[in-house]
C-alpha cells in the first residue's frame, strides 16, 4: 500500500484527534445507536481535552445523513477534520485517541487499497474500457460496423466478404489495444482484464503488445451487449484483482526472507525505526497491522528512535513519544516507502522491512 495519499495530513500540525467509529444507521435502531455512541464519545472527547470546534467539525461528517457508512475513520487538528475516509467495516470497538501524531494504523491495516487495473468488454466493433485506480474511468471505442460478420457460405462473393470481416474485426482490435495500453500506461496497470467476444479478446490480446502480456488476464466471463450479466464479470475480476495482491504480497515476502541473511532486509523495531531514519525502506511489514510499543519523535519526520536519549543525541531539542505505529507510518510516508499487512512474519514483533538500498 502507498502512503502518499496521507501526505497532507502530516501537513497539519497536532494534537491530533483521531477516532474510528461504527457508523451504520440503515435502520430506525441502527440511527439511534449511532446517535448515542456518538453521544458517548463526544463526552470521552471533551474529557481528553478535544475542544469545542473540533467536536462540531467530528459531529457534522458523523451524523451526516446523506453519506451513510458502515464506519468511519477520521483525524481532527486546528478544529476542523483534516481527513477522513469511509471504513469497509464498522470497527469492531469505538476508538478515541488524542495525541501529537494521529493515529493511523488501524486504518492503513482495514483500507482496501485498489489494484490499478484495466478491464476491456469487447465485440468485433469495439469495446468499452475501465480503468481503476482510486478513480474509475470509462472510456468507449467504436470501430468500423461494416462488414462485420461472414457471409454463409457458398455465395459468389464468400471468400470476399470473408476476408473483409476479419480485416474489420482487426483494425477494431488494433484501435481498441492502443486504447487499453494509453489507460494501462495511465494508470500503471498491474493487470489487463479482456473479456467479452470470443475472437476480439484474442486479437486485442494479440495486439497489446509484448510489455503487457504478462500483466494481461482473458476471461470469458462478462459481454458487451446490454443484456450481459455484470455480476458475473465483477465476482471475476475481485477474483483475479485478489490474486494479483496475493502474488505481490508473497513476492515481497520471499524477497525479506532472502534479504534478512545478506542486510537487504531487517527485522523487529529497533533495525526497523533505524532504516526508516535513514530513508532505506522501500517495503514495510507489519504482521496483522499490529505494532506494539512507542517511539519518541521529533518535529521532521526522519527524527525517530527508540529512545528518547538516542534523538536528543542526534540534535532534537524536545523528543516526544507516541504510539510506534503512527512514529513509523509518518516516517514511511515522507520517505515514498509502502506498507503491506501479512498475516505473520517471522520477525520480533512481527515487524520488519524489505530496503531500496544498504548503507556502505
């Protein structure tokens, strides 16, 4: 997962308010329960010394009730809510966390990030091409409709008309390729979905080219025409997006496992915050999303250590400490580092970290 959606947020200065909450209210009881776990918080809030504005600016996108949701995670600073995002899920317990920092891992651990991706619906007149990333995009190519299909055979003009159709079915395949690499450039596709028509996904396959090719995935399910059954097409392609982080997932795990042996890889906090400081992750893990422990920072975001002694030795004036999670999320997102969430990783603390590179 990258991180740098989270950039301007660390451009507001703390304290922070951060809370994640279930916020479903699909029902005449569900607005009720909403409505006094806010009340609950909100008196949890104020005790934590959240003031006023804030609490106003928490409480508009909360009892907003035209954007319903079934949780939301959101971040507070200056009165006024910095960032916020929909949850997937309601949280499985109201959390309340005031600090300098905001408190951001358990929403990185829940989001669903989206596999930037092509989908193609063709026919042999062209085809409808979406593009994903944390946009979706629609683009629609209309080739040449005549001749379009084969004569029956045993006309005078068979072999004619024959050949005709196939070279419309190819210069729509053509045009339709150069359409699906402009947006998979665009988007930096890790996957190119070609479904609908028999022949014109083998051709628009053929004729994406050799950069693509393994990055392209034919299906038979889903079709152009109106009638076409969406669902199937959407349970194919959460399939295949599902695998595609999957494989990046253990290709990045295989690397940490052969890396840690030779420095290309480090383990458990302390190594972690140290390469981080240094700008060397380019791939952090965390088993679980779980992070245990605290880290003192300073006012830049490389300033971090495991003690407060190690960071005034380095300069800082005025160490403070926080949850290590949201110390390590801030550093990875100023350094352009990812995060990923394996189930576990044998590292202490289920912690560790794939580098760009290794000191001399």
């Amino acid at each position: 997962m990258k991180l740098a959606y989270l950039r301007p947020l660390y451009e507001h200065s703390g304290p922070f308010t951060s809370v994640y909450l279930a916020t479903e209210r699909h029902t005449a009881d569900a607005a009720k329960a909403l409505a006094l776990r806010w009340r609950h918080a909100r008196t949890e809030l104020s005790r934590l010394g959240v003031d006023e504005a804030t609490l106003r600016a928490l409480e508009e996108i909360i009892t907003d009730r035209d954007n319903a949701a079934p949780g939301r995670a959101l971040f507070a600073a200056d009165g006024r809510v910095v960032h916020h995002e929909v949850l997937p899920e309601p949280p499985p317990q109201m959390l309340l966390k005031v600090g300098e920092l905001p408190y951001v891992m358990p929403l990185l651990a829940s989001r669903r990030e989206p596999v930037p991706h092509v989908c193609v619906k063709a026919d042999r007149t062209g085809a409808e091409i979406i593009s994903v990333t944390d946009k979706r995009q629609v683009t629609t190519v209309d080739g040449m409709d005549w001749p379009i299909r084969k004569v029956r055979a045993g006309g005078w003009s068979e072999s004619h008309f024959q050949r005709n159709a196939e070279e419309t079915w190819e210069a729509n395949a053509r045009e339709v390729a150069a359409a699906v690499v402009r947006e998979a450039e665009a988007v930096d596709a890790a996957v190119i979905i070609v479904a609908g028509d028999v022949r014109a996904r083998e051709l628009i396959a053929h004729d994406l080219g050799e950069r693509w090719a393994s990055r392209t995935v034919i299906t038979d399910r889903g079709a152009r025409n109106a009638g076409a059954d969406e669902e199937l097409l959407e349970k194919e392609v959460g399939r295949i997006l599902r695998e595609v982080q999957d494989r990046r997932l253990a290709e990045v795990m295989a690397r940490f496992r052969e890396g840690h042996g030779r420095g290309d890889a480090v383990a458990g906090l302390e190594a972690v915050t140290e390469a981080l400081r240094n700008g060397q992750v380019e791939t952090l893990l965390a088993a679980g999303g779980r992070i245990r422990g605290e880290l003192w920072f300073g006012p830049q975001a490389h300033e971090l250590a495991t003690t407060k002694k190690a960071l005034q030795e380095m300069g800082v004036s005025d160490p403070r400490p926080a949850p290590a999670g949201s110390v390590l999320a801030r550093a990875a997102t100023a350094t352009d580092a990812e995060i990923l969430f394996p189930r576990e990783l044998d590292a202490p603390g289920g912690l560790g970290a794939v580098l760009r590179y290794t000191q001399p």
